[in-house]
C-alpha cells in the first residue's frame, strides 16, 4: 500500500482550481427527481426521530 504524497494529501478534498459556473451547477442543481428522493428520504428521517424521542420520554 502506497501512501499519498505530501502534495496530494494537502489537495484532498479540494479543487485545484476554482470551478467553472456550469461545473458548479452540475454537482450543485437538484431538479425535481432530486428534490422528491430528499423530501422521501426527510419525512422518514423526521419519523425515525419522533419514535426514538417517543421511546426514551416513554409516551
């Protein structure tokens, strides 16, 4: 196993260069299909949430 070097490990996780706007609204857009699975994905989060809240005040 290989470890990154000093220059790859400092750049991880960032660009190398500012990214262009059409690039920034590719990875930053949702449209509407992305905006159904989150709101999916929210209301089963926010129902997990009040049973454990339910469990633990024992109501």
């Amino acid at each position: 196993m290989e470890f990154p070097a000093d220059e790859q490990a400092g750049a991880y996780g960032r660009f190398v260069e500012e990214p262009t706007r059409p690039e920034t609204e590719r990875f930053f857009y949702l449209d509407d299909m992305d905006r159904r699975l989150i709101g999916k994905r929210r209301v089963i989060t926010t129902v997990w949430v009040s049973r454990c809240s339910c469990a633990r005040s024992g109501t």
